[in-house]
C-alpha cells in the first residue's frame, strides 16, 4: 500500500474538491490530476554530488565561534548525515571526525585544501555569515545567514556551485519561550533546520518541507 504525507492527502483532496466543482476548468483539474502523479517534490539545484568523493565544511566567522561553540562541526555533521541518507549509495562523504581533526590542527584558507588534505573530488563550503538564538531574553528565534559553494577539487578548486540562502528564521512567525527548552535542545533543533535548508539543494525534496515548522517549535 502506497502511504503519503498528510500535509499532501490533504492539499490533494481540496485540490480534487475543487476540481469536481461546475466551474473548475479542464486545465485546472490537468494541474490536479499531475500533482497526483508526480507529487510535489522539487529537483536539487546541483546533482554533481553523485559519485563522487565529498567533504563538509563549515566555516563560520570568528565572532560567531566565540558566542556559538562548535556550531560549525555541528551543521557540518548534519549536512553530511542528510546528503549520505538522500544520496544513499550514489555518494561517500568523509568522515566529519577527520574533517574536524585537521581543520583544527592546520591553518587554511581555502576550502579546497581541505579537500585536497582529505582527498575529496568536491568540497561542499559553507560560510556561516550569522547564527543567533534568541529573540529577547525570554524567547528562543533561530536566525542565520549562510552561503554555499561547491568546490571542484579535480579542477584546481574551480567553485562549480554557488547559492546565497535566504535568511533562514526558524520557527518563522512565532517565538519558542525559554521556560520551554533549554538553549542547548533549540540550538540543535535550529542546527537541523538550517542543515536541512542546505542539503536539500543536491537532492530531490518534498516543496512542502518547511511547511509546519511554526507547530512543530511549538509542540
């Protein structure tokens, strides 16, 4: 038996609602007849991950380290534990243990000598611009600013992809109180969110993955 999420059994059956109605058009109900075909999931903007030797980095900006410790080892794991189970069998990711290991121990400053140290074909790269937690003293708002570029190791580091993301904000219309987490449990479910937000360009996604996000803060 086929399951579907259920935000999608229940946008598909206003849409059928709607196309059963007198006034609905024979090319609406074509649109509601694909969606239930192909669903809603959105194509990666970068597919050259696939079959290739990949490192994680995250790199964020000095300030951001002091206030937020190890935020980028953290993001950076996240990403790679997302590209591994969506990419399955079709990519080998280093082991952000190793990538950790000797971005601490070595000065760089590009991302492809790290890829060259951990011989990666691509180096995914991120600059982690902002990263806070809190909305007031009392309320947690995840907020970050972040770029991603794919460095092509095999081609002297050659940036082969480039996205600046929208300011990520999560949950995005409302406020989680601090009564209600501790600062350690929101930072690792904020971490998740932006990892998530990042990942998801190199594989097929449901277009209706943040959809939600506010109740889920605030389960």
């Amino acid at each position: 038996m086929v399951c579907f999420p259920v935000r999608r059994v229940v946008v598909l059956f206003l849409l059928l609602a709607v196309a059963l109605s007198p006034a609905f058009g024979c090319r609406a109900l074509t649109t509601t007849v694909a969606y239930f075909l192909w669903g809603t999931d959105v194509e990666p903007d970068f597919k050259d991950l696939k079959d290739k030797t990949v490192a994680v980095v995250c790199r964020p900006l000095v300030s951001l380290q002091y206030r937020n410790a190890n935020v980028g080892k953290d993001l950076a794991q996240k990403i790679s534990l997302l590209l591994e189970k969506n990419l399955k069998k079709k990519i080998k990711l280093v082991d952000q243990r190793k990538v950790a290991k000797w971005t601490d121990e070595n000065t760089w400053e590009e991302y492809s000598e790290v890829g060259k140290a951990m011989k990666a074909d691509m180096v995914v790269g991120v600059d982690l611009e902002t990263f806070s937690l809190y909305q007031g003293q009392t309320l947690y708002q995840g907020k970050a600013n972040a770029t991603v570029r794919v460095y092509d190791c095999k081609k002297g580091g050659k940036v082969v992809y480039e996205k600046t993301l929208p300011q990520s904000v999560y949950p995005p219309n409302s406020a989680v109180a601090t009564s209600e987490r501790t600062e350690p449990e929101f930072r690792a479910e904020f971490v998740a969110v932006l990892a998530n937000q990042i990942a998801r360009h190199f594989y097929s996604h449901d277009a209706f993955d943040d959809v939600g996000q506010d109740a889920a803060a605030l389960r």
